[in-house]
C-alpha cells in the first residue's frame, strides 16, 4: 500500500503529519487530490504566496516548501 504524507516542521520539531493511504490503485486520485489541496493549504499557512496557478502545481512537483523556521513536505512512503 502506497501512503502519502504531508508534514509540517517548525522549529526543528515535527508539528503535524497528515497521511492518506491509496488501498487501491485505481482510486488513487481520489487520495491524492485532497492531499495535494491539504500540501497547499498547509503551505499557505506558513507563508506561500503564489504569483500565478503554475506556482502551486510547481510546489507539488518539488513536494517541498521552505519558510523561515520551518518546513512543509509532500512525501511519499510505502507498507508492504
């Protein structure tokens, strides 16, 4: 089983891990959409300010936003 992650670092210190497991392949976009939405929610929260519809759909593909004393990631992790 697949299972995507969104976690947030702040200070050094894991503030909140959000997962949702894809159970089947074929539903896999219904788990990844909201987890890409709650990746950007989250990024917006601490500080992400797109300039235009590409910067999200950029965001998502590098799975990672930087702020000043933190961190927001998207990640990927498996359970065999």
């Amino acid at each position: 089983m697949r299972i995507i992650n969104v976690i947030v670092v702040r200070d050094d210190v894991v503030d909140s891990i959000d997962s949702f497991g894809v159970f089947e392949e074929q539903f896999a976009e219904d788990v990844v959409l909201p987890a890409e939405e709650l990746f950007i929610t989250k990024a917006f929260e601490c500080g992400f300010l797109p300039e235009d519809s590409d910067d999200s759909r950029e965001l998502i593909s590098n799975g990672y936003f930087k702020f000043y004393n933190g961190s927001v990631c998207l990640s990927w992790s498996y359970i065999d």
